[in-house]
C-alpha cells in the first residue's frame, strides 16, 4: 500500500513508556510470531532505564533516530494529548505509518490542525480499542447480518467521551454529519472503591458528577451518553448497552427480536469460558454464542488475555494487515476526529447547558 517492505515478525516502534505504552509491549511479547518492538522512544533516562529493564528493549532518545536505526513498519504513538499530534506529524514526515493513541489531538483546534497537516497522506490510524472487546464485537456481528433491523439508537454506559461516542457510531454504521448534542451533568453521593492502581482505603461515599447527553446524528439516528465518574473501574456502577433496531433490540446480553411474522423471540450472548471447574485448557474466553451459533471466536486463544487485551492485540494485528496491505483500515484518522468532535461537544454542552450544534469538518466531507 506504501512501498514498506514488510517483515514477519511485523516491526513496531513504540513512541512513550506510559501505563498504555506498557500494554502494547506487553502483546507483543506474548505473540513474538507476529510482533517484533525494535525500541522506544523515551525522553527521560529514568524512564528509558526503566523499559530496558523491565522489557529489554532498546531506547531512543528521538524518533528519527528510531526510523532510521530500526526501519520499523509503523510506530504506536503512545504520549500525552498534547504531544500526540507532533509525533504524528513526524512519522508523517518521515513516511512512517502511526498507529495513534486516542484521542489524535487535545482539543477542536487541535484536530483541525492535525487534519490540515497529515489528513491527505492516509498514513495515521487510531487505536481505539472498544469495539474489538469480544462483547460489543459479538454485538456488532448480529447487527451487522440484520439480527434486529435497522440499528436506529444506542444508549451508552460504561465509558467516556469520544470512546463512547466511537461505540454508538460503529453500531449505527458510523454516521459523519452534523450532530445536534444537548448535555447535563447531575451529582449524587458514591463509594468509589477502585482506581486503576487498585482498592481505595477511603470507602466514605464522596460526590461524584453524571453526565447525560443526547446526540442526534440525524436520519433518525440517536445515541444516549450516560457516564458517571471512574465508571471505567466502580464495579458500584453496572455497565449498560442498549442497540435498538427496527425489528428488535440489544440490551446488554439480551436481545428480542421479530424472526418470524408471528414470534417474537429472545436469546442470550453465551460466553464459553475455559479454565472454570475441571476445564484445565488454560483461562480463557473461547467464543460467544448466540441461539447456539458461536458468532465471535477469541483470535487468542491460548495466551490468557483479558479483554482489553485482546481488543488491543485486533487493534495491533489490524494496523499489520493494513500496512500490508492486506486489510482494511482499522480506524482512520477521519473517525477518530470525528468521535473526540462529539465528545467536546457534549463536554461543551454539559457544562454551558446549551445545545451545540457540530458543523460538517474538513474530514467528514467527501
């Protein structure tokens, strides 16, 4: 697709040392068959010290340096916000595909510019992992052969901003018009007991802030926004789904449906999961099932990943492909611009409590 001569293992340099930079080395490691990190790039020595050790890699100082030393077949940019978008313009600059941490640029302005500068060259993707979990993947496989209609509405629970956005657009077909966002944020008292470093000793219930918001894509297309604070990890908070369509609907694991003129019926998502009772094949999620059809097949059976593990391994195996020119993209820059649009938007909304009216960008045009 852009001249790379590939390798198998496919080579891969890693832009950060963060908590998620962490997680791509960390797949590619487990799957040595497919990936190869050929060095990082970290900009203090402590933490470049640190990945030395923990992964025995070699580390950059600068990402040229990386480019020209190891001729990776694409970087993942795994840095802050605001730094994002100066080292996608630099694997731009050096011919280099990127797959980009979320979201690609911190603000409207941001993305504007970035757009502006690497939005013709096709060389950026964007890894944003949601709809590769197993569960909205199973999802996304029913709706896609017709299983409840014409998917019309989404009510999204679980995550924030332009993830959440990304999840309601990629069951609706991925609407890129204007959009029409309406937002209030509400407070209400809440144990938080969990952080991503793990239980909090503090178990006094504390105010925390929800952000509801209506998104009308237009053509009769919808999606509720409905996230309360660190609902990513309060297990107090039950994460919901609900994909209605014009013969049915998706509610969590649960769908009704029209199959026949006179039968109304209901089913289950099934997840078949090894490694429980007297089942010593590893613990592992094998497939999911749906009216005794396994519709999503985990693609890693036998390395023990959890989810999110799995939807960032697609996401890796998918940007392999592309580059390869074997594949389709896995998430253009295009779609992740126009997830985080809508996500400042209802952010815009909540807390001015005026509708915002999003305009048609330069990336949702053509």
């Amino acid at each position: 697709m852009i001249g790379v001569i590939m390798r198998n293992p496919v080579r891969i340099g890693i832009v950060g040392t963060g908590w998620r930079a962490e997680f791509f080395t960390r797949i590619a490691q487990a799957l040595p068959e497919e990936f190869e990190v050929v060095g990082i790039v970290a900009r203090r020595l402590e933490s470049a010290e640190y990945m030395q050790k923990k992964w025995s890699l070699s580390t950059y100082s600068t990402l040229s340096e990386l480019i020209k030393k190891t001729e990776p077949d694409y970087i993942i940019s795994s840095v802050s916000w605001n730094s994002n978008p100066g080292v996608l313009e630099e694997c731009v600059s050096l011919q280099t595909p990127v797959l980009s941490e979320t979201p690609p640029a911190p603000d409207l302005a941001g993305l504007r510019k970035l757009w502006m500068e690497v939005g013709s060259k096709n060389l950026v993707q964007v890894a944003e992992q949601y709809m590769h979990l197993p569960g909205h993947a199973a999802r996304k496989i029913a709706i896609d052969r017709g299983d409840i209609g014409t998917p019309s509405s989404v009510h999204v629970s679980s995550t924030h901003g332009y993830h959440a956005i990304s999840i309601a657009r990629a069951y609706l077909g991925l609407p890129m018009g204007m959009v029409e966002v309406n937002a209030s944020i509400f407070t209400a008292p809440l144990v938080d007991p969990l952080t991503r470093t793990g239980w909090n000793v503090d178990l006094t219930p504390k105010v925390a802030q929800t952000t509801l918001a209506t998104v009308d894509f237009g053509d009769g297309k919808s999606a509720l926004y409905d996230f309360t604070d660190n609902q990513w990890h309060n297990q107090l908070r039950l994460r919901r789904i609900l994909i209605r369509g014009s013969h049915g609907e998706i509610s969590d694991d649960s769908v009704i449906r029209l199959r026949t003129p006179n039968a109304i019926t209901k089913s289950q998502f099934i997840r078949y999961q090894l490694g429980q009772d007297l089942n010593l094949d590893g613990h592992d999620t094998e497939h999911i099932s749906l009216d005794g059809e396994a519709i999503y097949l985990n693609p890693f059976v036998g390395k023990r990943f959890m989810d999110e593990e799995i939807a960032i391994a697609s996401l890796m195996r998918g940007m392999s492909r592309w580059v390869l020119d074997a594949g389709p993209d896995p998430y253009p820059l295009a779609q992740a611009a126009q997830d985080h649009l809508i996500g400042l938007a209802i952010e815009q909304s909540a807390l001015t409590g005026i509708k915002v009216q999003t305009q048609r960008e330069a990336w949702s045009k053509g």
